[in-house]
C-alpha cells in the first residue's frame, strides 16, 4: 500500500487532499470566483427568464416536424415542368451523392390551386392548411448537407450531423429561460427513438436543465403520452418538501466542501423541477376543460385526426401557459414520410392526419391572441426527389432543396420565399442553408446566434456552429 492507497483508505481523497493543501488556495479562489459570477447552482436558476439580445418577435416556439421527409413538389412547391415532362429522364445533373438510386420525372399525383388574398399555391393533400396560407411564409429553397435520415435530423435538431451538439430546443432555453417554473422550459410530444433519438432533444454539454422533456414516444398513443411518476404515492407534499431540504442542505454542503459539479447542481434542480410539476403537469394534460368547438377544430372527433390533434391541442396549452419550446413529432416510430414506394397511399394518409389539427392549431392559437407572438415551423429533414422509385409510386431522399414552413410571430405572412429548380430537385433562389434557418430562428425570439455561445473543450460552440446568416428578407 502505497501513501495515496493509505490516504483513500483513511477518508481523506486525492481530490480532497488538493482542495486542504496549498493547490487548494487556488480551489479556493476559483469557486469564491465562480459563486460571485452566479455559477454556483443554489444561487441561480438556470432556467430563470434572461433578458434576449435584442426585442424578439417571438417568445416560445411549437415545431410540427414531419418525420421521413415530406416531398415539396406534392405539398407547396408545384412544378408545372415536371407534370409536362412526366416519364422523362431528369435533364439536369442528378446529386453526386444520393441515397438510392431514382428513374424518370414523376408529376405530382395531387393537383395545387392558389388560396387566400396571397394567391399561394398549395396541394390537395392540405385543404385545411391552405385556408390559413395568408398566415404562412412559405421557404422553398432549404437545403442540407445529409442524404440520411439520421444524420439529416441530426442537423435539423443540432447544427450537426455527425457530432453530438445541444439541441435547437435546448439552446432556445439556455438563452431564453422559461416563463413558467412549474414546467420545462422545452417539452417533445411523442418523439421518435428512430434516427438520432435522443440526440434530438438532448442538451448534450449545456448544463441538464436545458434537456428536453419527452411525453411518451412514437409507438404510443398520444392520450397515452404523459410523463411518468408524476404523483408521490407514498410521501404527501409536504412530507416531499422536508425530504428536498434536507437533501439540498446536505449537498450544499458538499458542494461547499469540493466546489462547483454541474452534474449534481443539475440533479438538485430536476428535483425541484419535478416537485412543482406535480401539481402543474397534470392541470396542463388535462383537457377535459376544452369545449367541444375547440375539439373538433383540432380534430378529436374524428379516429384519422384524434392522436395528432390531441398533440397539437396539448402544444398550444404548454405555449400558453409559458413553454418555451414545444415540438410535436408526427411519425409511427419509424418511416412515416419516407415513401420510396406507396407514395400515393403514404403522403394521403399522413397529410390526412395532419392537415386538420395544423389548422386547428393555427386558428386557436390566431383567435386567442397568442400566434403574435408564437412562431409555429412545419417541415421535416430534407424533402424527395422529382424522379420516381418504387415502379414509378415513391420517390428518394432529398436534401439538396425542399420546403419548410413559419407561421406566426415576426415572419412575413402570406409569402413564398426561395425557390427550387424548374423541376423541384435544387434550392436556386435565396438558398436557405440549415445554419441559416436555426440564425433566423434564434434572431426571431430575439437572440444573436453568433453570440449565443457556450464554451467547452477549449472552444465556445453555437448551434450555427462557424457559419449562418439570418434570412432578414422574411422577417416582418
């Protein structure tokens, strides 16, 4: 046995040891330092409200994502060239890299008429969304970086496609805060395990707080989604306080003893978090409350229609009772919008279950005041290519251009903006990189994505990573 051995077994740490002998004046100065910055975790709520940049447009975002891969030329980008040349070889240079091989130009099997004052044109697949197009800002010229579903929504969620960043949700609520404390500030609704997973909604190396919360999951039924051990069968509330303050003491004075742990910091506050979620979770659930209007505008009266626009209902009651991010995942664990074949039978279906609660949504959160200040995004993590698969019924991957939505707060409603090749398979015209949109989407809830940084490992990271320019044309 060695002295160190010797030390260990006597109670006294290496790391303890350092902290009492001269290295630990050092110690000492840094987490004196760090407690009079706020770092300390009893001393700050990490997910108190923070002050953004600049005046936001936006305070809280509810993103409807389309798992698999939704096609533009079948929902809001018609392409007149691709219904004339149907059958035809594509004329231009297909993608160096694609996902599986594609054959000749496939038009759209669903027919586009132009809506509302703004005159934009959207499928049949949407009659519901196409009466609230003048409410729309229609992006027709996304593009990204992966063929693949995970690492495509990877970098939808992150920033990145191949390395694990903080999600879009988490950094919203690093910068941000929450407006309510009795909630999480980011909350995902049946999310899918497929394709990155967790990834999706984790926080990776921001602290835990800013991790999102999941209901359920892709495989379960939406009435079903609740989070789990919500009620303390055993202890009352007040038996739970004694038991917290105890704990937090105790820990306190660990902390005081070894300094700052960002880990066990985090852990105090779910803690606390979870304690006043008991009482606000189950209210916020609940929706025995809502009328039998609001209902059926999202659709809750109709088997097709229930499981999604019982998501969206629940979205637009986290909204207004203070969630900052709230995303609501349309997928059946796995392929949802990814037709390779079948495209007839697939996109009708989905879009049949939901283009009523998106309008729904949209409609309640407009004649309840809070689509001014509620930024709602539709689209999933890339689009489909103009040329068929499947015999001639399905169609690839397509990350090169594809369409994405934003309704509500500070964008310019009523607008198509970008464009995509003669044939639907390039984005052209005002390409929108994804570090362009997270940029736009942080600058609309009144954040500056080059300053929204967190350092780690010896760099400070962003969820634009080293690039991203916001699209100033679109906003309001």
């Amino acid at each position: 046995m060695d002295a160190s051995d010797l030390i260990v077994t006597q109670g006294l740490s290496r790391r303890r040891m350092l902290q009492t002998s001269a290295v630990g004046f050092g110690w000492l100065a840094a987490s004196a330092l760090l407690a009079q910055t706020g770092a300390t975790a009893a001393a700050v709520d990490p997910m108190a409200p923070k002050r953004s940049h600049f005046a936001p447009r936006a305070k809280r975002v509810i993103f409807l994502l389309m798992k698999g891969g939704p096609s533009q030329v079948d929902t809001f980008d018609p392409k007149p060239l691709l219904d004339r040349d149907d059958g035809k070889p594509y004329p231009g240079q297909k993608p160096r890299v694609q996902f599986a091989p594609t054959s000749t130009l496939l038009k759209s099997p669903w027919s586009f008429k132009n809506y509302g004052e703004s005159g934009l044109p959207v499928s049949e697949l949407f009659p519901h969304v196409a009466q609230c197009v003048d409410d729309l800002c229609i992006l027709r010229s996304l593009h990204g970086t992966n063929p693949a579903h995970g690492g495509a929504l990877l970098k939808l969620h992150t920033g990145s496609d191949n390395f694990i960043r903080p999600s879009m949700g988490s950094w919203i609520t690093y910068g941000l805060g929450t407006e309510n404390e009795n909630l999480p500030g980011f909350i995902t609704i049946c999310p899918t395990f497929a394709h990155g997973g967790v990834n999706n909604w984790g926080a990776a190396f921001l602290p835990a707080a800013y991790q999102g919360t999941p209901l359920g999951n892709a495989t379960v039924a939406a009435s079903q989604a609740t989070v789990q051990h919500i009620r303390n069968s055993r202890l009352t509330p007040a038996q739970q306080r004694v038991q917290l303050d105890l704990i937090g003491q105790m820990n306190q004075e660990h902390l005081s003893a070894t300094g700052p742990s960002s880990a066990l910091e985090g852990r105090l506050n779910s803690f606390e978090l979870a304690f006043r979620m008991q009482m606000a979770m189950p209210e916020a659930q609940d929706i025995s409350s809502e009328s039998d209007a609001t209902r059926k505008l999202y659709g809750l009266d109709h088997p097709v229609t229930e499981n999604f626009g019982r998501q969206c209902l629940l979205a637009r009651r986290f909204a207004e009772r203070g969630v900052r991010f709230i995303q609501v995942t349309h997928s059946d664990g796995d392929v949802q919008w990814d037709q390779h074949g079948n495209l007839r039978k697939g996109h009708a279906k989905n879009a049949a279950e939901v283009d009523q609660p998106i309008a729904g949504l949209l409609r309640d959160l407009k004649s309840r005041g809070l689509l001014k200040d509620t930024l709602v995004v539709w689209g999933g993590e890339f689009g489909r290519t103009p040329a068929a698969q499947g015999g001639r019924d399905g169609r690839d991957h397509n990350p090169e251009g594809f369409t994405m939505w934003l309704a509500g707060a500070g964008v310019k409603a009523g607008t198509a903006y970008g464009a995509t090749d003669d044939y639907g398979w390039f984005a052209t015209e005002n390409k929108i990189h994804m570090h362009d949109f997270h940029a736009t989407l942080l600058a609309l809830l009144g954040l500056d994505h080059e300053k929204l940084t967190y350092r780690y490992a010896g760099r400070d990271f962003r969820l634009t990573d080293v690039g991203g320019h916001v699209v100033t044309d679109i906003l309001g």
